[in-house]
C-alpha cells in the first residue's frame, strides 16, 4: 500500500489496495493509521455496488442509519445517502444544496459522526469540488489563552443554519427541526480512537451555551476564519469513481457551487456513527 499526500495540512492519496475485493484486516489497520494521520483520504477508480460501499465502510466502524435525514436516502439503503442534483419525480432534489457552508458531518445530532465516505457516480464536467480543512492544526494554532477559553466553551449546533434549508420543502424541515433540537457539544474535542485534540466549531455554530448569539458570533467567526485559512485546506478535484474519506472530528468540509447546475452531480455517502454526545438546549436570546 502506498500513501501520497496531497496537500500539506491534510490529504493523502491510497494506492496499492483493491477496495472491492477482499480487504484483509491488516490492510484495513494501514488504512486507519494512515486516515487517522491524514485526515481525510482518497481512492480512485472505485467501481462498485451500493452494497460494496457500505461493506467497506462496515470495516471500520458501525453505520449510521441516517434516521436525522431519513428523506435523503438511497431508497432501499438506510446506510447511504443520495447528495444529488439531479430532481427525483419533478421535484427539485432535496439535496441539491447540501454542504454549502463549512461543517462537520451530524454534528445537529447526539450523534456527530465519525467519519464519512463520499462516493462520486457522477460529476459535472467541472467544478462541484469539495475543501476540507484540518481542525487539530486550526487548535493547535491558537495562542494557550485561547486554548484555555475554548477548552470552556460548548458549541450550539443549530439545525436551522444547515445549508440549503430554505430551499427545502418547508413541510420536511419543520420535520428536521423537531427531529434535532439546537445541541451543544464540547467545543474542543478529544478524538475518541487517536486520542487527539481538535477544535468542534462551524458556520453551523448558532452560540455557544450560556452567551448570547451576539457575544458568540465574532468568536465564531475568527475561529471558522482560522481554520479555513487557505493553508490549512485540501481542496478535492472530484473524478468519476473517487471514494473521498474524511474524517469528522478533525476536519470541516465544504461542497462548493462551483459548477453548472444544469449538469448531474450525484454522490452516495456513509456516515460512520459517532459517539452519543452533547445536550440539548433552547434556541440562543
Ligand atoms: C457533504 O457535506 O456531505 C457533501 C459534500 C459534497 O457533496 O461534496
């Protein structure tokens, strides 16, 4: 196995390994250790069945079923969700403007996932490419002050700031709201399996627990600013056939509309369950 990297902050490349095939358990260790370093991590020229994908994915960690998006699903597949563009019976796709603001995976959810694992069926002849940038690096990079302040905190992750939502059907997000409630989890997280230490803040951030939207917002802004800083992001080209796997507690991702929206862009993701977490909260003053 080989691994290549692709940017200096995150990113690597893995060659050498056919994942649609018998994957041996020491391979799937190389693998971990090599995603746990880089954080987000490529294959290419993937070519396989929905139920390959999610058999895959399985080797790492158990799978959400998705139950805080039911609508978004690949009917048939709890395990997978369907990001497209393309519209579903007339109706413009429920997902068509899915991660356009800097985010972690669920992190609405008592649940924040672990990881995810993005597969392209389809893409536009250019653009709908995807930045992620690496959140260890963005806390590390604070002054200890700053550590000590965020190491405080409890971010606010408020379902209504999830991307796209007003284009949605306004009868599934009132469902989607009810489904998550604004939840708070540490600010600061400790990676559950390398142990690490990242920051767990977004532009999905609404607060943080016991200050006001008001007082939240320019911290929330310098440190969504800080992390994204263009040094600190891998920006992600997509080819048909690519499985891209990032991993949630220490990444953000952002899908850029950056392309045609007349053109297809589909994509199947699994979503490795995370770790119950947080509290649920009123809505901030
Ligand atoms: C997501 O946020 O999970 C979707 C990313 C993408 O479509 O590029």
């Amino acid at each position: 196995m080989e691994v290549l990297p692709l940017a200096h902050a995150l990113g690597a490349e893995i060659r050498g390994v056919d994942i649609t095939g018998a994957v041996t358990d020491a391979e799937i260790d190389a693998i971990r250790e090599a995603w746990h370093r880089a954080h987000v991590i490529v294959f290419r020229d993937v070519e396989w069945a929905p139920d390959q994908h999610i058999a895959f994915s399985r080797r790492f960690r158990g799978l959400d079923d998705h139950a805080a998006t039911p609508h978004d699903t690949l009917e048939g597949y709890p395990e997978l969700l369907e990001i497209t563009n393309i519209p579903k019976n007339g109706q413009p796709s429920q997902t068509r403007n899915t991660g356009r603001n800097w985010h972690s995976d669920y992190s609405y959810t008592n649940r924040p996932a672990a990881a995810s694992m993005l597969y392209c069926v389809t893409k536009p002849p250019v653009g709908g490419d995807t930045m992620f940038c690496n959140m260890v690096r963005a806390y590390e990079g604070l002054s200890d002050k700053l550590k000590g302040i965020v190491a405080d905190l409890q971010s606010v992750y408020d379902f209504s700031l999830v991307s796209g939502v007003g284009k949605r059907d306004p009868e599934k997000i009132k469902e989607l709201l009810k489904i998550n409630p604004p939840i708070a989890h540490p600010c600061v997280r400790e990676h559950d399996e390398s142990g690490v230490k990242a920051l767990y803040v977004s532009e999905r951030t609404s607060h943080f627990d016991g200050m006001t939207r008001e007082e939240s917002e320019p911290l929330i802004k310098f440190l969504c600013a800080h992390a994204t800083r263009p040094e600190n992001v891998y920006r992600h080209q997509w080819h048909v056939g690519d499985l891209v796997c990032w991993d949630n507690r220490t990444t953000m991702h952002l899908a850029l509309g950056d392309f045609d929206e007349s053109q297809p862009r589909r994509m199947l993701r699994t979503t490795l369950r995370g770790e119950l977490s947080g509290f649920v909260v009123p809505p901030a003053a």
